[in-house]
C-alpha cells in the first residue's frame, strides 16, 4: 500500500480500538504548537482525552521524503505502563518502534507482571531485522520494546505488532481497578512527570530535534501538555 495509506490505517486502527471501549474527547491544540514546524517539516497534531484512562497524542508528518507517525497513550487512572509508538515511512523503508515504559508504582503487581510478559510476547513475534540501538538512560524505564526495520511487504507484519499491543493495553486497562488512595494516584503522577523531565533532560532522537528548534522549556511545556498530558491530568486533593 502507499505510503500515507499505512499511516492513515495505523491511525484509524488506534482510535477505533480506543472508541470501541472508550469516550475519546478531543483536547483544542494549543495555538502555540497548530503550525508546529521543525526544521522545514510541519508536524499535524490531534490531542484526547480517554475518559477514565488517560492521556493520548497523536503526531504524524507527512514530507516528500519520509512520513511519520507517533502515538502515545499515557495512562492516569490505573497502574498501567505508558505506551509509545512510533512509525517511520522512507520510501520502501519502514521502520517500527513500540515501547513500553514502567510509569508503575508496583513493578511486582501480580497483574502488571502477568500483561508485561504478554506484551514481550507481542514484541518478540515480530519477527523484522533489528535496528542497532545503543544502551540508554531509559533502559531502566524501559521492560521491553522492539526497534525493527522491513519494507512495504513487511506492513502487515507492522499493523499487526501494534494491534496486538494495543488490544493487550486495553485488556489490562479494563481488568485492573482504579486507583482510589490519592497518596498512590499521585505517586503514579510524580513517576510519570519524573518519566518527562529525565526525557528531556536526557534527551533522544525526536527530544533532541524539539529542544534545538523551541528550546529545552518549550520542549518540556510541549511533553507536559500535550504529548504525555501530565498538566492535565493532575491529581485532585
């Protein structure tokens, strides 16, 4: 399939696994960021809230050279890692990355452990060539992911590796109770700004792009509301 035909499937395929068990409320793009522009590529941002769950952006560029295509559902409600996604489009090149980070406040959760293993599963089923990744400060946060590389023949092998995450988020999600003490609620919220700050603080391939362009504040105020949500989703005292 094209090109922009993979990143308009992946999108459609993400949101109608949300809508399919959730009220998905879309957030205004501050005005600050409607045209955002790096380095000549113009970035198209969609903003929700998944009522009772979290926090999900969705970031997709589209340039004669290369498509892109990120989205991050950032949990809230319940003690769920973070999961990110990101698909990179060059002409009959196309890389997938899927990350799952520990924005936990109970790694030995008996139900976290048991969806985690699910979700190395999902991760080793894919079966593309590795990209070469060096060790990280994220690592840490970091139980499991796959950066991996095939070609327009490879996108169904793609579509299906983020399904399956997707619909093994959503399990959890839907078998785990809320979190009901505040003083939990928000150490799950410190864990998850503690996540962004160290990101841009640390930096990486897309952080670091974002800081040259707008600036390590910008940067930050850009992750905190929009790509993670972290200020809106503060805990209620």
């Amino acid at each position: 399939m094209k090109n922009e035909d993979m990143i308009k499937q992946l999108k459609e395929l993400g949101l109608n696994k949300l809508k399919e068990k959730y009220t998905l409320l879309e957030r205004p793009i501050n005005e600050t960021y409607k045209n955002l522009n790096i380095n000549g590529l113009k970035f198209d941002l969609n903003h929700y809230e998944i009522v009772g769950v979290g926090n999900l952006s969705i970031m997709g560029c589209n340039s004669p050279f290369f498509q892109m295509f990120t989205f991050v559902v950032t949990f809230y409600y319940k003690d769920i890692p973070m999961f990110s996604s990101d698909f990179i489009l060059k002409g009959n090149k196309h890389d997938v990355i899927n990350e799952i980070y520990s924005l936990v406040t109970n790694k030995e959760d008996k139900l976290y452990k048991q969806y985690l293993e699910i979700l190395k599963e999902n991760m080793a089923s894919c079966k593309l060539a590795d990209n070469p990744v060096k060790p990280s400060w994220c690592d840490e946060w970091r139980p499991t992911f796959v950066n991996k590389s095939g070609t327009d023949a490879d996108d169904e092998a793609i579509i299906k590796l983020f399904e399956k995450n997707m619909d093994t988020l959503i399990e959890l999600e839907q078998k785990s109770d809320y979190i009901e003490d505040i003083n939990k609620r928000v150490a799950k919220y410190d864990i998850t700004k503690e996540y962004v700050d160290k990101l841009v603080d640390n930096g990486g391939v897309s952080t670091d792009m974002f800081k040259a362009v707008i600036g390590v504040e910008s940067t930050k105020k850009f992750y905190h509301t929009f790509v993670f949500g972290n200020e809106c989703f503060k805990p209620s005292y």
